[in-house]
C-alpha cells in the first residue's frame, strides 16, 4: 500500500512538473479548461463594463504596476487586462466605458531587477511583483 501511495504521489508531482515545464514558469498562470466547450483548453470569455486610468507620472505602485486597463465582470469580478499584438492600447482606449466580450490569456508581468530599476521593495529588499493580468486576444464592443 505504502508503495502504492508514493507511485500515485511520484505521477501527479511528474504531472505538475510537465504542466509548468509545457506552460511556463511556476509563478505563470496555468489555463483552466472551459466546461462545454468544443476545446476544453480554449481561453475563456469575459463580458462586463471595460475601464481605464491613465498611469500617474509619479513614482508610485500604480505607475510601477503599469495597469491601465480593468473590466468589471457582469458580476462585479474585477479584472486586470493588458494590451496584446492583436489587440493595441488604442483599441482599449476606444472601448472604456463601453459594454464589452473580451478574450485573452493570462499572464504575470515579470518583476523588475531591484538592482538596475527604481521599484516598490518588499521586507527582503526585492522588487514587488506586479500584478498578474488578461492580455486581451479578441475584443467585441457590444453597445
């Protein structure tokens, strides 16, 4: 049984392992299947009211973050978005304040090197991490 167990054990940490080594890094954020739908490992799709507040030009975590754009979900989920290839920064720009069908991937914007930029520092003298977001693939405008 013991060594049943530690085989069952050994499989799943392999499994992990090959997740994060196919997906990205650990700290990435790994897709979630989508229920019902023809690909299970299609990215989802997001609606609600898209925002936007330009950075400040002051040294601050907003501005080191650098996330302008947000939607709020139908039911009231906040979500952090992020610009794409297929998806520009004006774009996002035109569809604020608008009733929105988003779909994209998710991703962690990686930490500055404390060493070289200027950055919020956690306890241990490191850069903070920024704020994991959507990078928009699609946008449909809906009114």
């Amino acid at each position: 049984m013991k060594n049943l167990l530690s085989f069952v054990v050994l499989v799943f940490v392999s499994s992990i392992s090959l997740a994060l080594h196919t997906y990205g890094e650990a700290d990435d954020v790994l897709p979630i299947p989508v229920p019902g739908s023809q690909d299970p490992w299609a990215p989802p799709i997001y609606s609600g009211q898209l925002h936007f507040s330009e950075l400040s030009r002051e040294m601050s975590f907003e501005a080191y973050d650098g996330l302008e754009f947000w939607l709020i979900e139908d039911n009231g989920y906040i979500r952090p978005l992020e610009e794409s290839e297929s998806v520009d920064h004006q774009r996002l720009i035109n569809a604020k304040d608008k009733n929105v069908r988003i779909q994209g991937e998710f991703f962690s914007p990686p930490a500055s090197n404390s060493r070289l930029d200027n950055c919020p520092i956690n306890d241990d003298g490191e850069c903070l991490r920024r704020t994991s977001r959507l990078k928009v693939t699609q946008l449909e405008i809906l009114n």
